[in-house]
C-alpha cells in the first residue's frame, strides 16, 4: 500500500551550495536504480527532463503519459508527478523562482500544465549540447563567476524548452480577443482560487463583467467560467486526497471551505463520486 505523510511529498534537488539550480545526466537500467522516482511527488523548483533515450511512463496530476526519445519535459513545481522508467539516459535540470528569468517564470506559468513534446534531430541536438556545456559550467566550482555561468547557463536551457512549447501555441498578437481574455483568466484562477470561488471576483480582477468573461471562456473553451473554478479546487483536493493523510475535513477547510457538507457535495458532482471513494479507490 502506498505510504502517505501529512502532506504531498517533496523531492529536493541536490544541490551541494544550495544555489537553488541543479544539473545531472541520469542512466536507468533497473527498476531499484529509480525506485524513488516510482513514488508521486512534488519538485522545490521548476525541473526539466530530456529523454535521451529509452521509453518513460509518467503520470501528472492523474494524467498518464508515454514519453519515447527524444522527448523534453518541463514540471511545474505544483504538479504532481511519479515516474516509471527502465534503460533510459535522461539529462535534467532544475532551477527557483529566485534564479530563474522573470520573462520565462512568466511564461511557464502561462503553458502550465505542459505535456511532454517530442523534439526532432536539430532540436534534441541543440538542447543536448548546449546541456553538455552547462554540466561543464557545473563542474567549475572554483571560478569566481561560477554561480552566475551555471545560472545563465539553465537559463538558456529553460528558453530552448519554453520556446518549443510557444511554438505550439498561439502568438498573442494572432490570439482573439476571447482567447487573451480566457487566458488571463486562467493566470489569474491559477494564483487565486483558494480565496475566489466566483466567477464575479474574476471578474472584478480582469476589469471586465461577469457575463462578458463567461462568454469568453466559454466560446474558447466549450466550458463556463464556474466549471473552470471547480475544476480546478478538485484538482487540489484530488491530489490531497491521494498523496496525504489529511480528512477531507481538513484538506475543505485548507481549500477555503468552512462549510464541508457543502465541500462534499462540490467534490462528488465535479469528480463523479465521493472524496474517500475516490481516496480508497486510488489506494495502491
């Protein structure tokens, strides 16, 4: 049976100065050597994977995913995750908030959650070099700027992968004026939806009315801005619910429900069943 702690496991990068950034090229060829891996989790910061070579299974808030090289990966630090993986080479690296450019933060949370890409041979070529010179940037601790090369060194890193995710999505100068709304909607639930339950709070912070942001995300998503809400305060329950200990008591009134009756009831009309059916039914 899976073990469970009081809230969702973290895994810390190591990280010997504690600069906040980390580097490394992992070989799996059995299961014991990422037997860690195996259980869910969270990162302390914002981690890339480029899958060299070999197949990686990976679930992400409840999502699955088959990952075949060459493949990059970016995880948000609030997405949960497990990984199962046998003969792979995978580079990775991981960088804060503090370190990290404020444009591509920015960025990333826009195409947060990000599911995997796979990358053709100029691509892969680009970014496996360029993290060949940034493990050497890491290796060079005596050097007087050494923080500062490791750090623009993943930075660069970062914008290789973000800029493959853009390439996929819209420009926001060709995005409608439906499609910019219901993006920064989607910025804004992301930071508040703890607090803001409504689909008026929204609407007050985008400056907008009510109706106009409701027709918005719904003529770009099919859904209304109320089921958005909900979507995403059962998210965080759901990975409450699965990776701790906590009574569905306690993880309502952590997502801002004093009222657990009706707590209970949101969860069962969003998710298609109660919160401890879902619990035990995703036990391990």
């Amino acid at each position: 049976m899976r073990k469970k702690s009081e809230s969702i496991p973290i895994n810390y990068f190591d990280d010997d100065d504690n600069s906040g950034i980390s580097i490394e090229k992992i070989s799996i060829t059995d299961l014991p050597a990422f037997e860690e891996q195996d259980h869910s989790h969270r990162h302390d910061r914002h981690s890339f994977f480029l899958l060299e070579s070999g197949i990686v299974h990976i679930e992400i808030d409840f999502q699955k995913y088959e990952i075949k090289a060459p493949s990059v990966i970016y995880i948000h630090p609030d997405q949960v995750h497990r990984t199962i993986a046998l003969n792979v080479t995978v580079s990775s690296w991981a960088i804060n908030n503090e370190n990290l450019n404020a444009e591509y933060l920015e960025l990333l949370e826009e195409i947060t959650p990000a599911r995997p890409l796979a990358l053709n041979e100029e691509t892969f070529s680009i970014i496996s070099e360029s993290v060949s010179l940034c493990m050497k940037f890491s290796e060079r601790k005596n050097d007087k700027l050494y923080h500062g090369l490791l750090r623009d060194g993943c930075n660069v890193l970062a914008a290789l992968v973000i800029s493959q995710y853009l390439e996929q999505t819209k420009s926001i100068d060709k995005l409608s004026r439906f499609e910019i709304v219901t993006k920064a909607f989607r910025k804004t639930l992301e930071h508040n939806f703890i607090v803001a339950k409504q689909p008026t709070d929204y609407a007050q912070k985008l400056n907008i009315s009510t109706p106009y942001l409701n027709e918005c995300v719904k003529n770009t998503t099919g859904y209304s801005v109320s089921y958005h809400i909900q979507e995403r305060i059962i998210l965080e329950a759901k990975r409450l619910l699965f990776y701790s200990r906590k009574s569905v008591k306690e993880i309502a009134a952590e997502l801002g429900y004093d009222d657990y009756p009706y707590f209970s009831r949101l969860f069962t009309k969003v998710a298609g069943m109660t919160a401890l059916t879902f619990r035990n039914k995703n036990l391990d």
